[in-house]
C-alpha cells in the first residue's frame, strides 16, 4: 500500500496524508508539475479529475473538475502560494462553479506537499489545514481522507509504468 498513514488532528486542524513510492524526489514531482500525469491520480478512482487550467507558478492558478460514475461533476480550484522545486508546494484550494470559480462554499483548505527522500524511496506528505473544526470535519464527512487514500494509491501504477516505458 503506498499510503502508510493518515491523520485527522482537530486541534491542529489538519488532515495529513503520507505516502512513500518507488521513485526519485524528481520523478515524484513530475505527478505535480505536469497536470496530464496530475489528473491520473488526483480523485479517487470513481471520480477521475480532469484539469483546465495548471499554471504551475507561484500566484497561478489550477482549475479542475471531478467526473462522478453519473457523470456528475465537482468542480475545485488551486492557487499555488509556494513552489519550491522539487521538494515543497503550498496551495490553498476550494470548491468552484462550471466556470472554475471559487464558490467560497465550505470554505478554503490550504495544502503543504513536501517531497523527501528516504533510501531509495520517495516519502510524500500532504498536510491540509482548515479554517476551522467544522469544516474539518465535514470534509472528513465527505469522504476526503478516504478519497486522498485511494487518489493517491492510484500512484503506484502510474510510477511503474513510466519506469517500464
């Protein structure tokens, strides 16, 4: 499993997912860097992501939308507040309108991602922060911290196969 631990801390109000990979820091960030290898895994398998906008630069802006197995889709929205390649990337992120626009509906998370290595492995660690318990808590009502579990499981596959090519 890559995933090897998540934790839900309502008095630091965070959500912390840490995952390791068989993969250099580098190739890990190309995950990030690169929103066709992002969409492969961002959103849990039954919701594939598909992104419109990745301006991967401190201030940009990502825009995004999640296919349900309906064909429902939840629209989100990035801003990157720090790229420091290819180790760290902050973001503050949300939910959106059709047009990619922050609703402001349950409020702003802020991700911290933090690439290191460990022997031969990579450790990701994606560290959310909420604005307050209660949306903490209904984020993890939602289905977050089981949905950043399967997205981010989804990664493997995509390791080895550019590994293979």
């Amino acid at each position: 499993m890559t995933v090897i631990s998540t934790e839900k801390n309502p008095e630091a109000l965070s959500l912390t997912v840490v995952a390791e990979f068989d993969a250099g820091v580098e190739r890990v960030w190309q995950l990030w860097e690169d929103p066709r290898q992002l969409e492969r895994w961002w959103g849990p398998p039954t919701y594939p992501a598909t992104f419109y906008l990745h301006d991967f630069v401190p201030g940009g802006k990502a825009k995004y939308y999640m296919t349900g197995p309906e064909g429902d889709k939840a629209h989100g929205w990035w801003e990157f507040t720090s790229i420091e390649s290819p180790r760290r990337l902050q973001f503050d992120d949300g939910f959106a309108d059709n047009d990619g626009n922050p609703t402001g509906e349950y409020g702003t998370a802020h991700a911290t991602v933090t690439l290191e290595t460990v022997g031969e492995r990579t450790r990701m660690t994606i560290l959310s922060t909420f604005e307050s318990e209660e949306q903490l808590e209904q984020m993890v009502q939602m289905g977050m911290e089981e949905g950043m579990k399967q997205a981010v499981g989804q990664i493997d596959s995509i390791l080895a196969e550019h590994a293979n090519a």
